[in-house]
C-alpha cells in the first residue's frame, strides 16, 4: 500500500499515517516543535544509486522520512525555512 501511495505521488496519505506527526499531534513527541511537512518522497529504504525502494523483508520496515528537522520558536516569523527536500 505504501509503495502505491508513492508511486501515485499521494504523500499527503502516507504523511497522516507517519509515526514522528501521529506521536506529535497525540501530545506524545516533541511538544511546541514545528515541521514543514515533506513535500518529498521518503528517503529511508531508497536506493539513492537506483532510485527505487528496497523490498519490505522480514522486519516489514516500510519507507518512510528519515533525518527530520524541527524546530522551535515562539514567534514563528523569526524562521523562514527556505527549502525542505530530499538530496537527488
């Protein structure tokens, strides 16, 4: 399913399932912390040499975002995040 959404380019349903924003939005993780979200498709399990993800093997580890920036700031207009992407 999740290699479908990717391959349809339907980020915006495998972000709503994406563990750090669901343990963020329940309260549970990085309270008072903001996130661009990706715009970009995951990066953990891709094969930067190939451009294709690894298959899902005994662990079921599936592709997700990896390396995420976050931050905090009060009065948000002090950060202006100028790009937020996976390297290609």
């Amino acid at each position: 399913e999740v290699l479908g959404w990717i391959e349809l380019g339907k980020l915006e349903e495998l972000y709503m399932r994406d563990q750090l924003f669901v343990q963020q939005k329940l309260g549970n993780a990085f309270a008072g912390y903001t996130e661009l979200r990706p715009e970009f498709k995951p990066t953990y399990k891709l094969d930067v040499a190939t451009g294709q993800y690894e298959q899902m093997g005994e662990k079921c580890r599936v592709p997700a975002w990896c390396d995420r920036i976050l931050f905090r700031d009060s009065d948000r207009s002090r950060i202006d995040p100028l790009t937020y992407s996976r390297h290609e």
